[in-house]
C-alpha cells in the first residue's frame, strides 16, 4: 500500500482518481491546489505525488521541485492535459518518475504506481 498525494484542481477527476486509489488498495490525500500541496511537502509523508501541470498561478513543477527537495525519495508522477515536448523534458530534468498525458485510463497510472 502506497500513501498518494493527488494535486488536481479539477474536483471530479481529483475524487475519480483518489476513489480508484483507495480501491486499489492505496491510501488517497486528494488536495485541489499547488499551495496546499506545497505545505504538505513540509508537513507529512508521501510515497507519490500525483500531480495536474496546470493548477492556477503555480504548477505542477512547483509541487515536483518542492517534493525532490523535502523528501527526495517521494514520486512524483505529473498528469496534463497540455503535454509538451518542453515540460516533459523540464519535468524530468526536475526528477520526475512519469509524465502522463490526459485524458488516460486509470488502470494504466495503476500499472505506473506498481
């Protein structure tokens, strides 16, 4: 079982995901903005950051540079719907474990987590 911080501000595909997490057999901390994301990376313990890119004045590359640099052994997984060949190589450079483009099945993030 892995400890899952899903950062999407969009409610129902936040609630979808966190939902099929915790069927999964997962526990879900579904939050709706990078700001409460970024305290939690001081605050508490994750295994994985499920991240949107596009969350309002601050992004998904702010939540993953903040999570590499509190807890580097935390995953961070970046999901949009506004794939670019550029934010895919700056989220890597940044370290992150996957880049997934939406929309997407959620049995294909199930097999990335595992």
């Amino acid at each position: 079982m892995a400890r899952i911080l899903v950062v999407e501000d969009d409610a129902s595909l936040r609630e979808v995901v966190a939902m099929f997490l915790v069927k999964s057999g997962h526990e879900a901390v579904p939050v709706d903005g990078a700001d409460k994301a970024l305290k939690l990376a001081d605050d508490d313990e994750f295994d994985l950051v499920l991240t949107d890119l596009r969350l309002g004045r601050r992004s998904g590359l702010d939540v993953l540079s903040r999570f590499k640099e509190a807890a580097p052994q935390t995953e961070v997984i970046l999901m949009t719907a506004y794939s670019t060949v550029e934010t895919a190589i700056e989220a890597m450079r940044r370290g992150a474990f996957d880049y997934v483009g939406k929309p997407f099945k959620l049995e294909e993030i199930s097999i990335t987590i595992e």
